[in-house]
C-alpha cells in the first residue's frame, strides 16, 4: 500500500496533452466595440499568411510551443514531441486527437521505438473540448491574435512568444488526475493497447475502452 501511494505521489509519466493551431497575420473578429452612431473600421491587408504552431499543455499547467514549418504533417508532429522530450526531461504520457499525422505509420513506428519514455491515448472522434490545448488557442485568440492584425510573420512570432512566455494557462481537468489515479496506480496498459484505446466519459467517469472492453476507469 505505502508502495502505491509513492507511486501516485511520484509518477514517471507527465502527463501532456497536445494539439496544433494556425494563427494568421489578419484578425477573424467580425465585431467590434465603437461608438454609437459610428462606422468602425477594420483594417486588414487581405493576406492569408499564417504560422502553424504545436502546442503542449502538461498537468502542471506549463505550456510548450514549437514553430511547425510550412505544414501540419507526421514530420512536423515528431519533430515538436522530440524537442519536448528534450525540453522537460521526462517520460511523457501524450493525449492526441485522431489527426492523420498522428495515426500515419511512420508516427506508431516512432511511438513503438520511443515506448521506454512515450506512452499514447487518443482521445474520442470529434471532441475538441476534451482536449485542455484547445483552451491554450482560445485564450490567445481571445486575448490576442482576433484583436488586431500584424505586420509580417516576425511581428505575429514574436508577439505570440511574449504573449505564451508571460502568460498562466490556469485551466487544469481533471482527467490528468483521473489517468494518473487508474494508469499509474491501478493497472499497467501496454503502449500497443493505448496507441488503439480511446477515452469515453459515461455518467462523469473516465473510461478507457479497448476493443470494446473497458481496461481501466476513473470516477470523476
């Protein structure tokens, strides 16, 4: 018992979900406090630059950011999870969505030869609002990127590093919790089982479900 309750206190797995966005140089807000009876102006320059960015959000509410190049590809992908890995210095247990690039065969190859530190669960089809990243993009569109229109890719890069470097992602689901309760304490999944699980929450409980068999559940 004092053996599992050290394992709880101390995990060798973070826990990080992930996610990638676009931001372009233009602002997509359509409306606009001014006064009444005035015309407001919107000044955009019509460009459809953007920059693509991969973001990591852990359980310690920290939040990591890698430039994706040109293109959200399988390339791409690993090259953000290797820099993280190089970045926090711990194994890494990673929620993906179902992205193409994150179920290509070159990505299960690298996740099967990296297993001794990387642990995969994918979350359902179709829920973005699962995923805690997700909020990450919002706040800075919120906060700035749908508020005003940049210069140039160097300007939007550089605001959004001053932005993330000083702001505090507070947001914190519980699901990191309810994983690290059930996958580190209760039961050891192997990384071939978690690259084909899902999560499913029925009646406000985290449930793993593989195969149509539930391996492991959290009651939230």
């Amino acid at each position: 018992m004092l053996k599992s309750k050290k394992r709880l206190l101390n995990p060798d797995y973070l826990f990080v979900t992930q996610d990638e966005s676009s931001f372009y140089l233009d602002s997509n807000r359509s409306k606009c406090w001014a006064k009444k009876g005035s015309k407001p102006i919107k000044f955009i320059s019509g460009s459809k630059t953007k920059i693509n960015i991969g973001g990591f959000y852990t359980e310690n509410r920290d939040f990591y950011w890698y430039d994706l190049g040109i293109k959200k590809n399988t390339d791409s992908f690993l090259k953000s999870l290797i820099k993280l890995k190089k970045d926090i210095g711990r194994k890494i247990f990673l929620l993906l969505d179902r992205a193409t690039w994150h179920k290509s065969k070159k990505a299960r190859e690298f996740f099967q030869n990296n297993k001794y530190w990387l642990q995969i669960l994918l979350f359902p089809p179709a829920t973005p609002d699962r995923n805690p990243t997700e909020y990450c993009w919002k706040t800075t569109r919120e906060e700035l990127t749908s508020i005003k229109s940049f210069k140039n890719l160097k300007v939007l890069k550089e605001e959004l590093d001053e932005f993330w470097e000083k702001h505090v992602f507070t947001h914190k689901p519980v699901l990191f919790v309810v994983l690290q309760w059930f996958i580190m304490a209760i039961i050891p999944i192997p990384n071939k089982v978690l690259e084909k699980s899902t999560l499913v929450d029925i009646n406000a409980q985290i449930v793993v479900v593989h195969t149509k068999k539930i391996i492991a559940f959290g009651k939230i």
